[in-house]
C-alpha cells in the first residue's frame, strides 16, 4: 500500500464514471450537464469500460481495498453492472446516486456484486426537494431507496447537504432514519470554497451540538475525524471538512475523474494527473507519483488568513 508524504496510506480510490447528471442541484457547481436522457454508453471524454477496469486491477496491486463509483450520476452509464462485475476480487464496492435509476437495476447491481449504496436525499418533502435538486423526481428517488433496501444494498445511506437552505430538514431527517430500519443518515458540511455562495454556509458546530443533545451513544471515527451520533435508533454521521484540519489527515482516498486524469485530493483541480493512453505501466507510474505528491487540502493547501477565512498556500501553486 502507498503512503504519501504526510504519512497517509491510501487504501481507497473514488472512480467518477460521468459528469453527466439528470439533476441540477442548486449546491454542486458541476450537475446537469451533458445527454442525460438515460443509461448509455460511455461518452467520448469518459473512461470505457475496459480502461475503468484496468485502473482498478493496477491499484488492486498496489493494495487498494475499496472503490466507489461517483458521477455525475454514475448510473448513466449503461455498462455500471460490467465494471461492478469486472472490478478486482477482494474490493468493496460502493456507489454514490440520486436513486433515480436503482428501480429496475438495484438487484441486477447487487447481483454484480455491488455492496453498499449512498442515495442523495436533501428532504423530505416534494417541493423542497424540487426547489433544490431542480428536479421533479422526488417519488421515483423514493422508490429507488426502497428498491436498494430490498436487494439488500443496505444500509442505505442517504447523504444531505447540510447548507441554509436544507438545515430546517434535519430534525425529520433524524427522525425519518430512525423510524425506518436500514437506512442511515450522512450530514455533509457544505463547502463555499468549492461550490461558491459562502452566505450558503451554517456553523456546523450547532448541529453537532443538537445531535449531541439527543444522541443515545457518540461514536469517534478516525477516518476524517467524523463523528456518529445514534438518536432514537438511527445513526446520523457528520462530514464536516470545513475548519477541521484532522478530516485531510485521514483521507485516504485518490480520486480519478470521468476523463482519466488522478487527483491526490477531491477538493482541487490544478494537481490532475494524466495516464496517458492508460496502459498498466503508464497507470502504476501516474498513481505513484500523484500518491507521493498528495497534500492536505485544509491545513496545507488551504491555510487561514488573517480575517479567519481560508487562503491558497502559495506554497503549492502550480505544484
């Protein structure tokens, strides 16, 4: 297994297989982009299968334990269940989606061997879920849940984005996971410096307090310094990256995007890493030299200013 220069083994990758997606949720600065009328092949700028696999056998080598396959919306890709059925024994298996698709192809994933999937629900009423996703496909991504629930992809984790427009949803969304076995809840802090509108952004630090208030038991995780709350049996798990220089310290993930190109972190776009016409030689030698040249986003890269904020360390530009 690698190890970057902070000490960091990377044990997972996060394959995007599109940046197409059928939704154009006001949060992401990069959805609703593309030919989106449903699964098909691989684009002309997207990893074929083939070339998906074969990143993922070289890193299997290299002792990477997990994939998870993002977009866009993934499940665009017609050829979803090959690259499950294809990816190296030995690798767990994990999908990011808005759900809108898993009606129909939920078992068919499992059956591929696909272990576990994360549903994007920012509320739980139809209205507010359009006013955010832009999208009127509220029930069809309810019945994508309970259709993952029934092939067994479970727990179902349902990911909200926790900004101002969504942070009045919490409550119901605490209570709806702990009424309803199976499924879990993942609060994820928006990011301003990625995504723009900083107005957008709330102190994280409330809602840890509310859960704390109400939490039967409080789990600490080392990954991204994270930490679970279990309320009236659901279990709630905060990402809150922003400010929190102890989340990039346990990263250990590389990121590729739909192209090809590696990225040693999620969060930038100027460390992107070619792997030329992605032969195994050219994938082992990209994947080595984007894991040695890996650095912390928050701490690192991102360093604090002199108002509080968070500035780009001229130390690693154009690095």
């Amino acid at each position: 297994m690698l190890v970057d220069g902070f000490g960091r083994e990377v044990s997972g990758v996060r394959v995007s297989l599109t940046d197409r997606c059928n939704f154009d949720c006001v949060y992401c600065h990069n959805e609703g982009l593309g030919d989106t009328r449903g699964p098909m092949e691989a684009a002309d700028d997207e990893m074929d299968t083939n070339e998906v696999v074969r990143f993922l056998e070289v890193v299997r080598e290299f002792g990477v334990e997990k994939v998870k396959f993002t977009g866009g919306e993934p499940m665009l890709r017609e050829d979803l269940e090959e690259i499950i059925r294809r990816t190296p024994e030995g690798m767990e298996t994990s999908l990011t989606t808005n759900g809108t698709f898993l009606p129909g192809r939920a078992e068919d994933l499992r059956e591929a061997g696909l272990d576990r999937v994360n549903v994007s629900q920012d509320a739980l009423d139809r209205e507010d879920f359009a006013e955010i996703t832009k999208s009127g496909a509220y029930e069809r991504v309810l019945e994508g849940v309970e259709a993952a629930l029934d092939a067994e992809l479970d727990p179902v984790k349902l990911n909200m984005v926790v900004f101002d427009g969504t942070a009045e949803f919490i409550p119901e969304m605490v209570d709806h996971v702990g009424a309803n076995s199976g499924l879990q809840l993942q609060l994820i802090e928006y990011m301003p410096e990625i995504a723009g509108h900083p107005e957008w952004a709330i102190d994280i630090a409330r809602v840890h307090d509310w859960l704390s208030e109400r939490a039967d038991r409080v789990e600490h995780r080392e990954m991204h310094d994270r930490r679970r709350y279990w309320v009236d049996g659901g279990m709630v798990e905060i990402v809150d990256p922003v400010g929190n220089e102890t989340f990039c310290a346990n990263c250990h993930r590389v990121r590729v995007t739909h192209e090809g190109y590696l990225k040693g972190c999620l969060n930038r776009n100027d460390d992107l890493r070619p792997m030329g016409a992605m032969s195994k030689d050219e994938i082992r030698d990209a994947f080595r030299e984007v894991v040695a040249n890996r650095v912390p986003y928050y701490g690192e890269y991102m360093i604090r200013d002199g108002d509080g904020g968070w500035e780009v360390n001229e130390e690693y530009v154009g690095a």
